[in-house]
C-alpha cells in the first residue's frame, strides 16, 4: 500500500514537472535580441536577405540604439511603425552610414509615421500609390537578376475604423502580385483572436497573403496580443521567421529570412580599390616631391598654366609609385556604445523578460526604471 502512495505522488510531481517544462519551454521562444546569435554573429546568419519590423514609438528618442542595432548586427532592412517623425522632425539625427532610409511621416498630430532602413548595397525604389490615405510605404526591392520583392510597411492606429479594411483593399489592388509581396507592420489587430481578425483576413485571402509570424508579439502585465504581423502571397520563399524581445519597446522585433534566387545584386562590392604607396618607394617618392621647384611655381603670373603643371606632375608621381591595394569595408564602430552602456542594454532586457513571464508589478517597476535610465 505504501509503495502505491510513493507511486502516485511520484506521478503527481511528475506532472507538475512536466507542466513546469511545457511552460518553461513555450517561454524559451521568446529570446532577447541581446542573446540572439542569429542577430550578432556574422557565422549564424541564414543565407539570404534578412529583415524585420519593429514597433518603435519615437525613433528620436532611441536612434543611437537603432544605430547600434544596424551596424553591428546582421540586418539587411529594419522597417519601423510609430516613428513619431513629422516635418519639423531632424531627419539627420535618425541617419545611419551604409543604410537609405526611406520614410513617410505622420501628417496631424503626435504618433504615427512609418519609415524603412535598408543597406546601400541593396537595389531599393519607391512604388507610388495613387490615392492612398493609410500610413504606408511601397518600395521595390532588387535582390538579383531572377528575384525582386515588393516590401509593404504599413501602420495602422488602434483608432481606425472599418474603412481601414476597404483601404487596404485598394492598396494592395494596386500592387503586382505576379511577383513577391511582403506586408509587414503593427496592424493594431490581434490575429490570435479569429473574431478580431475576421476582416483582415478577408482582405488578405482575397489576395492568397499567408500571415508568417507566430506567437504573441506584444506582451504586457494585462494582455498577450499577436498585432506586429508579417504576410507573403509566396510563404515558400521564406526560410524562417522570428519572433525576439527587445527593451526598445514594448513590441517584439519580428524577423524572417528569404531565399535568394541567384547571384545577388548590389549597387556597390563590399570591397573598394585603393591607392597606396608602398612603404619602400615613401622615400623615392618624398625626394620626388622635393625636386619640384616650388618657389618657381609660387612666383609664376600664369595661374592656368601653374596649376595644370602642378595636377600633371602629381598625377604623373602618384602614377609611378603608388600601387593599387583592395580593402574590405569594415562595420563602423559606435564609440558611444561602450562596455558599461553595452551591459545596461542587456540588463534592461533581461527585466523586460523577466517582467513578462512573471507579471508582477515589481518586476515591471524594476524594468522601467531601467529603461528610463538608459533613454
């Protein structure tokens, strides 16, 4: 009889282990953008293009960690809803080296605006949409010679209403879909509840769009909402998508990589030539530059002669001694984005994840101050 009981309470704990495992483990699809090796090591990236949305509320208030996030990471584009931007907004401050940014404000008021990064190796225009009152942005985008996309960012405020659905409707009416089309955006629509998502989805089956991300990708201590959402009407083309926990916002930043068909496609190589002189011929060279007689040329009344003189002699001495070298470009560092700053980041993070899994108001506290702190 004793040996019974021992059993079934081995079994009880069992299955309380069990279940403990089942939600530690349903949490573990949510990693931090910190700790995603997916995102900061050049070895782990999938082969292809890979890109995202995030959800950023205010890009000003947080561009050098957007900097950071682009140069040093992975990502070839980074599209962003809620830029809060507007045309007295310093557009120079939210520049990052090696990416275009493409970008289309919010009109009235606070909020709103929806802007796009993408690397300046990648081939990128923007599509026009006659009569298209939604914040959005069209672009076409040029990966090789057998393979372009067209990339939707779209925003819409939990303030709109069902002529919302109509609209988007017509914008996509307008889109080639003889090609790849990705739509990707806060839609504001919770696409885990089928009654929410009822119209979206009419809009989107009607034109064969398959919605790509899983899982919620806006958690707070209240609710649990899938509304950061990513649709393609060629699914098969996409290897993988992501779904990552970022202090950057209360949004998950969601991520897919793609296939590429071909050789890719760039506007620049990622490498440059350069000229240099070789450290045996500097003082050949020097000595050369030496027997140029330079007070003549400076005493000279002919300022055309003089000056063409002095450019064919130059190109002629650089021509003889400097030999071409081949470089390859390296990301630029950030020197703001120090060790101390680098392990604030991760810690706020860690609170951010903590604060979700618990939801308890300490841990939410604990979070936020450290978000203030950084920002």
């Amino acid at each position: 009889m004793a040996t019974g009981v021992v059993g079934l309470r081995a079994i009880r704990i069992n299955l309380r282990i069990n279940k403990a495992i089942i939600k530690h483990r349903k949490w573990k699809v949510f990693k931090t953008v910190n700790n995603s090796r997916l995102i900061w090591d050049a070895h782990s990236k999938p082969k292809g293009l890979l890109g995202g949305h995030i959800n950023i509320r205010s890009i000003l208030s947080k561009c050098e960690q957007v900097q950071h996030l682009l140069q040093e990471s992975n990502l070839d584009f980074l599209a962003i809803s809620e830029s809060w931007l507007n045309e007295n907004s310093p557009h120079a401050a939210i520049s990052v080296p090696s990416f275009n940014i493409f970008n289309n404000d919010h009109k009235h008021g606070k909020g709103g605006g929806v802007m796009c990064y993408i690397k300046d190796t990648i081939r990128c225009n923007v599509i026009k949409i006659e009569h298209c009152e939604l914040e959005y942005l069209c672009l076409n985008i040029v990966l090789s010679p057998e393979m372009s996309f067209t990339l939707i960012v779209i925003y819409r405020p939990p303030s709109s209403n069902v002529t919302f659905y109509e609209k988007f409707g017509e914008l996509l009416q307008q889109c080639d879909f003889n090609r790849e089309v990705i739509v990707i955006g806060d839609i504001n629509v919770n696409w885990e509840d089928k009654s929410a998502r009822k119209q979206l989805k009419q809009v989107t089956d009607s034109f064969n769009l398959t919605q790509i991300i899983d899982g919620p990708t806006r958690i707070t201590n209240s609710s649990s909402t899938q509304i950061d959402l990513l649709f393609s009407n060629m699914s098969d083309r996409i290897i993988k998508s992501y779904n990552l926990i970022t202090g950057l916002s209360d949004h998950n930043l969601i991520l897919i990589a793609w296939k590429v068909n071909g050789k890719k496609c760039s506007i620049s190589d990622q490498s440059m030539d350069s000229m240099k002189i070789p450290k045996n011929k500097k003082e050949d060279f020097k000595n050369a530059m030496q027997s140029i007689k330079w007070d003549d040329l400076m005493k000279s009344d002919n300022l055309e002669y003089t000056s063409q003189y002095l450019t064919d002699k130059l190109h002629k001495l650089i021509k003889e001694f400097s030999k071409k070298s081949r470089n390859k470009n390296k990301r630029a560092s950030l020197p703001w984005i120090n060790d101390t700053l680098f392990q604030m980041v991760k810690e706020r993070d860690q609170a951010l994840k903590i604060s979700v899994k618990s939801k308890l108001i300490t841990d939410r506290h604990k979070f936020t101050s450290l978000r203030n702190k950084r920002t």
